[in-house]
C-alpha cells in the first residue's frame, strides 16, 4: 500500500541531504537572497501544476570491468553505487529554488504548506527520495515563516512528507524487474527488433573489440554497453576521484578512448528510445507511462470540474530518466534513426512540467540542462497540437492510446489484482480518478432507486393482499453491496 517512505530510509537520505545543504547553504542570511530572476507565472491563470523529473546526479551503477583486473564474468559481479552525490543535492537544490520563483505567487496565500497542497511522490530508490527532499528544502525554505523551528537548521530546513511505494510495487515511476512481466519481457527482447539488429551489425567490430577488453563472459550489446556509458560519463565529470590529475581521460581503463566512449552514448541513447517506444512502438509507451499519464490526467480533470477549488496546487514526482524519456515518446517528441537520435538519455534534473490554466489548456515545458537550472524553460507542442496552450480535451484524445488505468495495466502486464497497492487519494494529490468517482457515484444512485422502487413495489402489494384478505408468506429481496478489493479510496 503506497505511504510515507520507511523511516530508516527516510532518516538515511534526510541525514546526507542535510550535511550537504549545510556545505553550501549561508547559516547567516536568509536563503532566498539574490534569487536570479526568472519568469514568473501568472497565479490568476493557473489551476494546477505538475512535474515529472529526473533525479540529480548519482554515482555510476557499476564500475568499468576491465579485463585481467576482475574475475567477474558478467555485469552483474559488478557492485551497484547510484546514491546522489553533492553536485546532485546541489542541483535539485537550485532546481527547488528555481521552482519557487517561478510559481511562488501561484501556490503561497499566506497559507502554511503542506502536503495537501504541494504534494511530492517518489520512486523508493535512495536517490530520488535525496533528491525530492533537497527539492523540497529550496522550494519551500522556512526562513522568516512560522515554519522557522530553531536556529540555524530551521533558518534554511523544515520537514516536509515525501510519498513513495515500495519498488515492487510501484507501477507508476519504477516499473521495474516483476512490477510488469510483460513490459520486462519486452524490454529484454529489444535487441531483436529490426532496428536494433541493424545496429549491432553496424557496430559489430566494437561489440567485439569492447567484449575482449573488459573481459566480460556475457556482453549484452545494449545492457552491458548502457552501464559502461554511465561510469564513463560519471568518471569524466569527476575524474579527481579516480586519478590525482584533471585530465577528463585520465581516469578511464586503458583500453577506452574517446571514439568508443562515443559509441557507448549512441547505444544507450538506442535503448533508451526503444525501451520507451521512441520509435513509435505505442505498447512500449503505455507500459512504460501509461498509468503515470492516467493519474496526471485524471487529477487534472478534476482541478478542471472543480473550476480551482482543490487545495491542491503542485504535484512533484521525483522519477528516472526513463520516466522523462517516456512521457516525451507518448507526445511523439522523442525519436531514433540509425543516424542518430533528436533526443538523447534524459540528463540529470530533467523534467516535464504540465502547467493546466483556468481556460482548460495545458502548456507542457522541458527543462533538460542541469548545468543552466536558472534557464527558463523550452516549451513542448505535440506534433498535431502545433500551440503553446493544448486544449486539455485534445492533449487527452491524442494521448489515449497510451493512457491506462492502474488496474487495466496490471491486467495487461499479466499481475494479479492484488499485485499494486491501492493508490493515496486525490484529496492527498495522489489519484482517484474523476470518471471512476462518477461511476461509482451513479452507480450507489442507480442501487438506492431501484431499491426505493422495489420496496414501494413490495408495500403496495402488501396492502394490496392485505385488503383482499390474502397471505402473503416467504417474499424476500436481499441486495448484496461489495468492496472491490481493487477500489481507491475517495
């Protein structure tokens, strides 16, 4: 059942983000001093805000196997990092405060925030929890508020919830392993699709030259290459941790260079796209963004058919790159040709901003430099919604095909019912949706008029019989009310 996140994790990550803000955070001043100023949204206009993004930098997943240094014979030997580093705390950080200036207007009235208000959910991985909460800290800092609880910490820090599943069962950011056998099947099975396939013969004199050097057993071409792409990149930026010189080279095995750390990018570019269905494969998508797209919308109309009236102002999830690259594939924003793809592995802090405004439009905005936080960001427009501002109904209908109800997509991923908790409710900012709660209103109205009808039905006979005289023995009508285990709370 989704719920706050268990608190030896949350106490883990809450501890390190701390220790971080504190390095580069002034104790002194106020922390909104000398905020960069950026474009600042029109609060009368907005009915809800919504942010899908990417987690700050981590440490590589795996270390770059080098042949006669490991006895390990495959990538999995290798021992797993990806816990946020202090670039990355800095980061989400800046993009909290970044968050803030744009949209402070829009979610402050004088109000004490909470998560009834700004609601933040999070994949139950190290470091999207870190980075949600470094979120939080520059986007909602307690200095000069009634939320200042002592001095210098709560000057610059004030807890705040951050939501997540655990990860087997997380059908809406992780969505990894058995979460969904189906798509799990088909993501393992990307590299007989015929694109892939051209690829690998193209790239067959590397596939075989990288498998000699990192002596590898077992190499995946797009799995294996994947992982060795991320500790390159991860060793390039941060060669003063493998090596004392500064060269960005320096620290690689010495069979790399810079033409294969090439071909690395270009492969895990490939399989980013295919995993997600970036070349047009809409059943990928829907796996992969499917039930995430459900929750936004369905939380969306609802703002709408309460024409602003929810409490609700922002929802924050803190996800992976896959969850930006999928989200781009559904808006037919994110393709691959063997010449190279328009868009490559979402960077760190990427993210997808859905702003829906008081006129039933939804403008979509990307944000994909982490270096340039400060940077206003891109405006995104489907190709058959060529606007800034989509008519929500229409976003909607192009979208359909890969927007599925969590129960629908368990179904199709082969689970059973029981395989995904029940979802918060809207109220909390998670998701009931608005066309479930219709149903299931109509339906309890539908129930108690039949009821009404058979029981005035029954009376009627009753003293109908009566005045005539007649027994009347044995009638009975029973109506039976059950709980679908499935059902979401309201």
């Amino acid at each position: 059942m989704q719920g706050r996140i268990p608190m030896s994790d949350f106490a883990s990550s809450l501890f390190f983000v701390f220790g971080i803000l504190l390095r580069f955070c002034s104790c002194d001043g106020p922390i909104l001093d000398d905020l960069p100023r950026g474009v600042e949204v029109n609060a009368a206009d907005l009915l809800l805000v919504q942010v899908v993004h990417r987690h700050g930098e981590r440490e590589a997943l795996f270390n770059i196997p080098v042949a006669g240094e490991t006895t390990a014979k495959d990538l999995k030997s290798f021992p797993k990092e990806a816990q946020l580093t202090a670039d990355g705390v800095r980061q989400m950080y800046e993009y909290g405060r970044f968050m803030r200036q744009r949209y402070h207007k829009y979610f402050e009235n004088g109000e004490k925030s909470s998560s009834q208000r700004i609601r933040v959910i999070s994949s139950a991985t190290d470091r999207t929890i870190s980075s949600a909460q470094a979120l939080i800290a520059g986007l909602l800092p307690p200095n000069g508020t009634a939320r200042q609880w002592n001095s210098p910490l709560g000057a610059h820090w004030v807890p705040f919830p951050v939501y997540s599943r655990p990860s087997t069962h997380d059908g809406l950011l992780l969505n990894f392993k058995d979460d969904c056998p189906v798509f799990t099947e088909m993501r393992d099975s990307i590299g007989t699709m015929p694109i892939a396939l051209q690829l690998q013969e193209e790239m067959k004199d590397f596939t075989r030259d990288v498998s000699r050097a990192t002596g590898l057993a077992h190499y995946d071409f797009f799995e294996t290459s994947t992982a060795i792409e991320d500790a390159i990149h991860y060793r390039r930026t941060h060669p003063q941790l493998f090596t004392n010189v500064t060269a960005p080279t320096s620290s690689w095995p010495s069979w790399m260079n810079n033409t294969l750390a090439d071909g690395f990018k270009r492969i895990a570019d490939m399989r980013m796209q295919l995993v997600v269905g970036g070349n047009g494969d809409r059943v990928r998508t829907r796996f992969r963004a499917g039930a995430l797209l459900y929750e936004i919308f369905e939380r969306m109309n609802a703002s709408r058919w309460n024409a602003g009236k929810n409490y609700l102002k922002m929802v924050q999830y803190s996800g992976h790159d896959e969850n930006v690259a999928a989200i781009l594939a559904a808006l037919n924003l994110y393709n691959y040709t063997l010449e190279g793809p328009n868009f490559g592995i979402p960077e760190f802090t990427a993210s997808i901003i859905m702003e829906l405004h008081k006129n039933n439009t939804v403008r979509l905005l990307l944000k994909n430099d982490p270096a340039h936080i400060w940077d206003d960001p891109v405006v995104l427009m489907h190709p058959e919604c060529q606007v800034p501002f989509c008519p929500l109904d229409k976003l909607y209908a192009l979208l359909s095909d890969v927007i599925v109800d969590e129960e629908t997509w368990k179904e199709e991923c082969g689970l059973p019912g029981s395989k995904l908790g029940n979802r918060l409710s809207m109220r909390s900012g998670s998701s009931v949706g608005l066309a479930e709660s219709i149903v299931i209103a109509g339906t309890l109205v539908a129930f108690a008029l039949i009821f009404a009808t058979i029981v005035a039905l029954v009376v009627y006979l009753v003293r109908r019989r009566k005045r005539r005289s007649l027994d009347v023995n044995g009638y009975s009508a029973t109506y039976e009310f059950s709980n679908t285990n499935g059902h979401r709370p309201a």
